[in-house]
C-alpha cells in the first residue's frame, strides 16, 4: 500500500511538475509576444518621426505590413482616416510561435501564443513649433509668440518685475509634468483655448539619430556644402546640405536663402549674422546634432528666419568679453526646436520677439513629433 501511494505521489507530482512547466512556457511566450508588439510600436514611431511619413501614410490613407523573425511574425495595420489630419490609429497582432501554444497564426498555420496591442498617437510636424523642448522651458516676461505653439515638459513663465510693459502673450501652450506662472500679471493666450493645456504622455521628440542622419545625408548632393553666406539657392532635387563637422552660418556676411532646403550638420552649429529670405518662396531649416549658437560676435540686431532643431541646446552666447548683452533687439521668424535647453535670455538681454512661421512646400523635409493618446491590450496577453 505504502508503495502504491508513493508511486502514486510521484505520478502526481510530475504530472503537477509538467503542466506547471508548460503554463509557465505559455506565460513565458505571452510575454513574448507582448514584447514583440511593442517592438513594432517601436518600429511604427520611427516611421511615424520620418520625414518620408506622407510616402509611408498619407492624410487619408492606412497601410498594412508584416515584420518577420525567427520565433514569430507580426502583423501592423495604421490608419490615418479620421477628420484629424494627425490621428493615427495603430493595430498589431503578434504571434510568438510555440509548439502548443494556445493560438493558430492565421498565415503561416503555425502553433503560437498571441498578443493583440491598439495604439493611438497624434502625429505633429517639427514645423508645427514655435518653441519645443522635452525638458524645462521658462518664458521670459514681454515674450510675443501670439502666433505660435509652445511644448515643454515642465513649462515656466516669468512674470515681471518693476515696471511692466506688454504681457506675455502665447497662441497655444502644452505641457506634461509642470505647469507655473511665477509672478504676475498672467499670460494672454491668444489662440481658442484660453490656459495652457497638459497632455496625457510626453511628446515624442524627433532627434537626429543615425536612421535620420542617414536619411538627410542620402538626400544631399555627392559635392562639398558651400560656404553659407551671400546668396545661396536651393540644391536639387533634393533640397538637403549635409556637412559633417561643425558649420559656420553668415560668418563674413549675411546668409540670403533662395528657394526651399535643410542645412544637416554632424557637429555645432555656429549662427553670426542675419539668415534672410530672398523671397515669399523661400525658407530654411537648420538642423544641428550637437548645439546651435548665436555666436559672440553676431550684432545685438539680429534677425533669424528659419526652423531650427538640435539634439543639444539652442543658447545665445555671451558678448565679445564674455559678460551678458544689453539692449538686444533679436527676431526668429520661425521655430527653435531643442533636444535638451533653449537659453537665449540669459546672455541675449533686451527685446526678444519670435513669430511663428514655416513652409508648406512638399519640398521642406521636416522630422515628426509623436504624442501617445493611447496604448491598449486588446487581447492574447497571456493566453
């Protein structure tokens, strides 16, 4: 008896063994296949921060592709069909394949477990900025961007002291984290909604990542960059410089832009005079891996027009000797896009006026920004 029982309790105990082991590979490739959903999400936002997006999903279109690996296939479907020309809803199933697994892959008949993600995301153009930053951005009192849109994590804007002339005046503002009004009197927001607006995730920014370098340098003409001063047209057909190094910009006399092109360097980008239009048709971007200055010696009357985006920090660097600027009359008609910090009030001290403007040309390559509005599973997380 006692024999039986025993033999009986080791049955039992590798029969418990055996089905413990084999949910816990079923758990195990659950989140397998969880995992490999979120890999093509990762995919979707590369696609999505392209300059190529209006190739790869245009306003009104969807598009439907399968990624492939060894262990499992996974199936993206996107649409961007909705009245809101910067939705775009996502849905992916992936199939991380198990010989008993719970689930069928549909294509290729094999035994799987299945994970089932939908995602939402607002997709909103570089251009779209007045100023953008993922971190903290402090605007100064008397700042005028009546006419453009602000994003930073943690938003700040400075109130007055002494003496007060125009208040702060903002289209539209966003941020994620934090939101403070330090001083009085408040901001005027000039655009529908009257305060500044949270979102529910961080914006995702768009940086000049080795996938972006490549593309840009693939745009760009085989012959060197020319030296940017005077009057430079538009290279064809592309409308891409890439310089890999550091990069001068209006050292010996003022850049004149003609006709519609992005300026991609590797390293620091070095701003010392004005950046003019030749035209109503013309317009530039500046795109800077590392920082981008307004050099010491540029004049304390400065005029920048263009989009301008870095990895690093857009700063405005100090005077000849070192100490701040006063009586400064700066205008960017544009956007400053950062990765980092924008810090031109620091050493930049006196009127500073930034206007929103930008080009619609389907020539202008501009990177995307993602904004998360949704991330559900649907189903097969661990089934």
């Amino acid at each position: 008896m006692i024999s039986l029982l025993f033999v009986a309790g080791v049955y039992w105990y590798a029969e418990w063994s055996r089905v413990k082991s084999v949910a816990k590979v079923h758990r195990m490739s659950g989140k397998n296949a969880l995992a490999y959903a979120d890999e093509a999400l990762n995919d979707v936002l590369i696609r999505l921060k392209s300059p190529q997006l209006k190739q790869f999903l245009d306003i009104g279109t969807t598009n439907f592709y399968s990624l492939g690996r060894s262990d499992a296939r996974i199936d993206v479907s996107l649409a961007r069909t909705s009245s809101d020309v910067n939705f775009v809803n996502v849905d992916v199933s992936a199939y991380a394949y198990l010989g008993k697994g719970s689930f069928t892959d549909p294509l290729t008949g094999r035994r799987c477990q299945r994970a089932v993600v939908n995602a939402k995301y607002h997709v909103i153009n570089v251009g779209q900025f007045l100023i953008a930053v993922p971190t903290i951005l402090q605007v100064g009192y008397g700042t005028n961007a009546a006419n453009g849109m602000l994003y930073a994590s943690q938003l700040k804007f400075i109130g007055c002291t002494g003496g007060c002339g125009a208040p702060t005046q903002v289209y539209s503002a966003f941020y994620f984290q934090g939101l403070e009004y330090l001083g009085a009197p408040p901001v005027v927001y000039t655009g529908p909604v009257d305060h500044a607006q949270r979102l529910s995730y961080p914006m995702n920014f768009a940086s000049l990542d080795p996938t972006m370098r490549a593309y840009y340098q693939n745009q760009a003409p085989s012959t060197p960059a020319p030296v940017f001063e005077g009057m430079i047209s538009e290279p064809l057909p592309y409308h891409v410089f890439f310089v890999d190094s550091n990069l001068d910009i209006a050292k010996n006399a003022p850049l004149t832009v003609q006709g519609i092109y992005v300026i991609y360097a590797t390293g620091d980008v070095h701003i010392h005079n004005n950046i003019t239009l030749a035209d109503a048709n013309s317009w530039i971007g500046v795109f800077s891996e590392k920082d981008i200055h307004l050099d010491s010696d540029a004049p304390n009357t400065l005029t920048l027009n263009g989009t301008y985006l870095c990895n690093g920090t857009f700063i405005g660097d100090p005077g000849p000797g070192g100490a701040p600027r006063s009586g400064v009359n700066l205008t960017i008609n544009g956007g400053l896009i950062s990765m980092i910090h924008i810090d031109i009030a620091t050493n930049w001290v006196g009127n500073r006026n930034y206007t929103y403007q930008t080009s619609t040309s389907p020539n202008f390559l501009l990177p995307n920004f993602t904004e998360t509005l949704e991330y559900k599973i649907v189903g097969g997380k661990l089934n």
